[in-house]
C-alpha cells in the first residue's frame, strides 16, 4: 500500500517536471504516510540506545523505578566512576584493542596476500586450496568453540593472547572477498608493473593492493567490528581474569557481583562505552557499509 | 582459463609457483592449526572419555565408542532430556526469528528504497545501527528493556497491560494461549513422553516468554543487515521492475508479490539460509541471560555443548553435540536448499547471485559472527 507514489512516478513520465510538485491529495496524504510510520520505527529502533544512554547518567534507585524518563532526575556519572575505581576497564580496553588491532592487521594482510595468490598468480594447487577455503568457510563458529579449546589446551597456549589472537587471525571470508575483488582488476596493470621490472610482491604491494582500497575498507570494517564485539572464543581461549576483552569482562558484571541487586547503571555504561569505537567506525565509513548494498552490482 | 593457454615459460610473470604458496601459507598453516586439526581431535574426543585432565591425546582418555552420541540421542536420562530441551527451545527460536526478521528487513528494505521517502540515508542508518552493536552490549540492555519494571513493562503499563518478568517467566506463550482456553491441565493424550525424552505437552510449550525476548533482541539486531542485503537485491532489479510494472499496469501490492518478490528470490534464499544457520548457533546472548534460564526455557544446543564440557567436564558429550548441531545445520541447510530450490536456474539468476556474494560474505559475518557462518557466500 505504500508503494503507492514510485509507480504514479514511473506512470507520469509525460507530465511536464514543473506540474510535478502538485501532486493528487491522496498521493500526498499516501507519501506523509509512508514518513510517519517509517519515523515511528525508526525511534524504535534508536529508543533502545538513547534510553541505556539516559539510564547510565541515573542512580540504580532511578534507573530501576523510572525506566522510561529520558532525562535523570539526578544526573550523575558515578556508574562511569565506578567503571574506572571498582573495576579493571582500564585493562579490558586495552586487551580488546590490542587483540582488535593484531586480528585486524592480520587479517587484512593476511586475507589480501591469499586472495591475491588465488586469483591473480598462475600456480599448481590453487583450485585445490581454494576449494579448501570454501569447504573452510561452511563449518558454523559455534562448532569450532570446543575444538579450538582443544588445540589452545594441547598445544599450551591457552590463556595467553597468542591463543586469543592467532586463531581468529585468519578468516576464510575475507580471503574470498579480497579474492573476488582482485578478479575485477584488469590484468594490463599488473603486466605494466611487470614489465618495468617490479617482482611479484612489488606488483601486488605496490600497484595491485592500492587499487583493491573499496574491498579493503570492507575488509577492515567486518575485521575490526568482528573482533572488537567477539565473544565466544574469549570465553573459550581463556579464564584468566588480566586477559578479559571488554565483552567477557563486561559479561561479569551481567552474571557475577554487579549483577545482583538493580545495578542497572554501571552495566549500561559499560554497554554504552564499549559500543562507542565500532559506532565510531560505524560513522566514518556509513556511506562505503551502505553503499556495498549498492555497489555490490558494480563488484 | 586464457592463462593455460600461455607458455609454459611465461617470460612476462615468471614462475610464479613458489609466489602462489608463499602467499597462501600463512593462512593454510593457521586454518590447518586452528580449524581443521581442531575438528579432527575434536571428532576423537567426542568418541573418548576425556574429563578435561591431561591431554586430550596421548594421555588417559579412552576410546568409549558411540557412547556420548547415544548418552545424548537414545539413552533415557537427564543427558538426553536436556538435549531434547535444547532442540525444542531452538526450533521454536528459528521459526519465530527466520520469518520475523526476513519480513522485517524485506519491509524496511523497500520502504527506505522508495525513490519518494525524504531522509534516506537517516532511516537506513536507524535501522542498520542495531546490527553493529556487540552482542554483549546488546543483550545487556535488552535485560534492562525487558526488566519486571523495565522499559518494555513501562510502555505496556501505558496500554493498561500487566507485563509478565520477561526474563524470569519459564512459561511457553502456547501453554498460556491453552490456558487461556481453558486447558490448564495436560491433557492425558499429550502426557506421554515424546522424541528424546520430552513429553509432548513440553515440545507443544513454544518459547518461553523468556525466549521471547531474545526472539526480539535477534530480530532487532539482524533485520538491520538484511535490509542492507535486500537492498542490494532491489538496485540490482530496479530498473527491470519499474519497466514490468509499467508494461503490467499493476498495482503495488500485486507489483510486489508477481513481480519484486520473484525477482528477489535469489536474495531471498541467501536471507533465509544466512538466517538459518545462524539461529541455530545462538550462543552469547545465552551465556549472558543465564545459561538457559529460567528452568533451562532458553537452553540451546550450542550453549548445552559449552556447558556439558566447560561446566560438568563431560568434553566427550560437549564435542558430540557439537557435531550433532553441525549435522543439524548441514542437513537443514540442504532441505532448504531443495525446497527452494530455483527450478528456472536461469542464467540471469545466476549472475546476480554471484554478484550477492559478497554482501552476502558481508552480511554472514555481522549476523553470525566469526568467519563460519559464511557458508552462505560460497554459493
């Protein structure tokens, strides 16, 4: 019912543009429709955030008996102050960024380097290993959560952050996407490097990887995203309380002491600054995640 | 293909062999280390007896057969049940997320996509912020929503309707309908016990009021993505569909059913599947609500393999349910392949699907996380 106006749009082609703007009331009254609803569940979509906002700046009294005021009746920060004295943020930020920038960096270089090589170089066994990316790629994570505690416990790496980074450093997805976009690039290029003589990992480093910066930033997105908000294989990789992430250690303030009781505030804030990076990144690349919708015709 | 046809010599690139394994070495060695060797130990402990001291290999743990499959698939007993549970709380899980969230994003996906609606790029952003959140921080203000006097309550208080303590309430929402209509007994012919050691007045429950609300959290987190992926699905048809419509002369709802929705098929599949294999994985957002709490309501198999290995140190059991939800997915991936299945195949379809392959690649690992749930993007 609300796809109402593109097909009188596409019905009118004759119409000439200025008589356009007067459009037929029920047209009209059709298209404010269409706004309004979309309005309405666009602040369902976004109420959940500004109400943890609103709720972290509450005291848990509050927080508990007025869910719903947007505007503390008294402000104040102590669940972020007490984020900071009664426990180690400090240091799950800090592991969270560490694991995020080695998984990312890994991953993008790493990815790159395979799907260069699967897509661009002439080599015997790259059907094969290719096939084996893909059969890779089909195994559910969920599946992986007991093997993986296997591998880190047998090879004696469990609790360490070798155990929590280098298992997720690789990941078979990105190694396709970069695949797929290294296909599109016209061979001529890599030819002109070559014939000035550049080698193998010069023309891919230097001439062929710059033209790859739409599938990058993809890649980079999903990276980044994906290890800052992963969870399972932390849960998984390790015990030690000095190795939390931000998600396993916020995680204990759901289920362990804070939990209890109506400690609403401090959890909250805690949601609300560890999802501040990713909204971050979120924001600066808003119009590349989006237009991958659109772009995905184009390759 | 035109490379084969080249030279054996290839003066211009040179032997690029050993380039060719250079640069997939890395990430054969730590798939290899970290995925495939994994799997294969983790196939022999399902068949041992390994508690968890020791090394998996080469230490105590005994060969005990089909032991732990059978503790869980045919032997009566709390192991069995539990599973039985986990299944039911599951498939109820995926028939209520699967539909939900394909409607929603199929919904957002041609309202924000009309050419008409002002401040698009505000609404896309709305609706796709939920879908980069983390888990965690998700669930952890989904238990504030949905509090005994949470948010949810509080609007539900408006409308004069007494909120139940979503996340404390172990009731199924089909026994309440029952109840409703006066079926407050089990009746005698449900009362007998039914697959893997559940009665069948308990497979009948539906979710519980508790899984309901993670069947909102799921949808409110992955709609988001599948929009963009409908999206993607629509530009791609776009001109063919006003051009159909103009020749038809038809009407938007019957333009959306007999032309944008067969058009859409091939995205629809990917949403389906992607979203298939997920639900079946649901994990975080169970650890964090308690671990199957209230009264195991929201206990999924892949949580009941994290907790029969890390919790009771029965890793056998733990490993082979994980293999068995493997085989679950698998399988009902397969079947629904088949069911909707595309009988044209026309090469047109073709095409497009290869062209969704990446946002599908894209949209795998923001739903299902990790690099697994990719399975959809090989297509």
């Amino acid at each position: 019912m609300t796809t109402v106006s593109p097909v009188r749009e596409a019905e009118a082609p004759a119409v000439p543009a200025r008589q356009k703007r007067r459009l037929p009331p029920k047209v009209l009254i059709g298209r404010i429709g269409i706004h309004v609803m979309l309005l309405a569940l666009a602040v369902i979509y976004i109420f959940p955030f500004v109400v943890s906002v609103a709720s972290s700046l509450k005291t848990n009294a509050e927080a508990t008996q007025q869910p719903l005021r947007l505007i503390p009746e008294t402000l104040t920060f102590a669940a972020y102050e007490r984020l900071f004295t009664d426990v180690p943020l400090m240091k799950w930020t800090f592991n969270s960024a560490l694991v995020t920038i080695c998984v990312t960096l890994g991953r993008v270089f790493l990815g790159s380097l395979a799907g260069y090589a699967l897509s661009r170089l002439q080599w015997r066994g790259r059907a094969f290993i290719f096939a084996g990316i893909i059969a890779v790629m089909a195994v559910p994570s969920v599946v992986l959560l007991i093997p993986r505690f296997l591998i880190l416990y047998q090879l004696g790496i469990y609790d360490s952050y070798i155990g929590m980074i280098v298992p997720i450093i690789v990941d078979a997805t990105t190694i396709f996407i970069m695949k797929n976009f290294f296909e599109s690039i016209p061979e001529s290029v890599e030819e002109a490097a070559r014939i000035d003589g550049a080698g193998v990992f010069r023309t891919f480093w230097s001439v062929v990887l710059p033209m790859a910066r739409p599938a990058l930033i993809t890649v980079f997105i999903l990276s980044f995203q994906g290890s800052w908000n992963e969870f399972a294989h932390f849960i998984v990789s390790r015990q030690d309380p000095d190795l939390h992430t931000l998600t396993t250690g916020v995680a204990t303030l759901v289920s362990g002491q804070l939990g209890s009781g109506n400690q609403y505030p401090i959890q909250l804030a805690a949601a609300v600054l560890m999802t501040i990076p990713v909204a971050i990144l979120f924001f600066i690349f808003q119009r590349h995640i989006m237009s991958t919708a659109e772009g995905a015709e184009k390759g | 293909m035109t490379s084969l046809a080249r030279p054996r010599s290839r003066g211009l690139r040179g032997n690029e062999g050993p380039f060719g394994w250079l640069f997939t070495l890395p990430a054969i060695l730590i798939l290899g280390t970290f995925l495939v060797i994994p799997i294969l130990l983790a196939v022999w402990v399902s068949f041992s007896n390994w508690n968890g001291l020791g090394p998996p290999v080469g230490g105590q743990a005994e060969f005990v057969g089909a032991a732990n499959y059978a503790e869980v698939l045919t032997q009566p007993g709390l192991a069995r049940r539990d599973f039985g549970i986990a299944i039911r709380n599951n498939l109820y899980y995926v028939l209520f997320v699967v539909p939900i969230q394909t409607a929603v994003a199929l919904f957002l996906a041609v309202q924000v996509n009309q050419k008409v609606l002002k401040a698009r790029g505000f609404f896309r952003t709305a609706f796709y912020f939920p879908s980069v959140t983390s888990s965690v921080a998700i669930t952890v203000v989904f238990l504030y929503l949905f509090g005994a006097s949470g948010v949810v309550n509080g609007v539900l208080n408006w409308l004069r309707v007494r909120g139940p303590n979503w996340f404390a309430d172990p009731r199924g929402v089909f026994h309440i309908v029952l109840s409703w209509l006066g079926v407050d007994s089990v009746p005698s012919f449900l009362a007998g016990e039914g697959p893997l050691g559940v009665t069948w007045w308990e497979w009948i429950a539906g979710p519980s009021v508790a899984m309901t609300a993670l069947i909102a959290l799921a949808v409110f987190t992955t709609s988001g993505t599948f929009m963009l992926l409908f999206l993607a699905g629509l530009q791609a048809i776009g001109q063919d569909i006003e051009e159909a419509a103009l020749v038809d002369g038809a009407g938007p709802v019957r333009k959306f059913f007999s032309i944008t929705l067969p058009m859409l098929k091939p995205t629809l599949f990917t949403v389906l599947t992607l979203g298939l294999i997920a639900t079946w994985q649901v994990f975080d957002q169970i650890y964090l609500t308690g671990g199957g709490a209230p009264a195991k309501t929201t206990l999924t198999p892949a949580f009941l393999a994290y907790s029969a290995s890390f919790e009771s140190l029965k890793w056998g059991r733990g490993a082979a349910i994980s293999f068995i939800l493997f085989g679950i997915i698998v399988v009902l991936t397969i079947f629904q392949r088949w069911l909707l299945r595309d009988r044209e195949g026309s090469r047109r379809n073709r095409r497009r699907r290869a062209r969704m392959a990446q946002v599908g690649a894209m949209a795998a690992i923001t739903t299902g996380g990790g690099h697994g749930t990719g399975g959809g993007a090989g297509e």
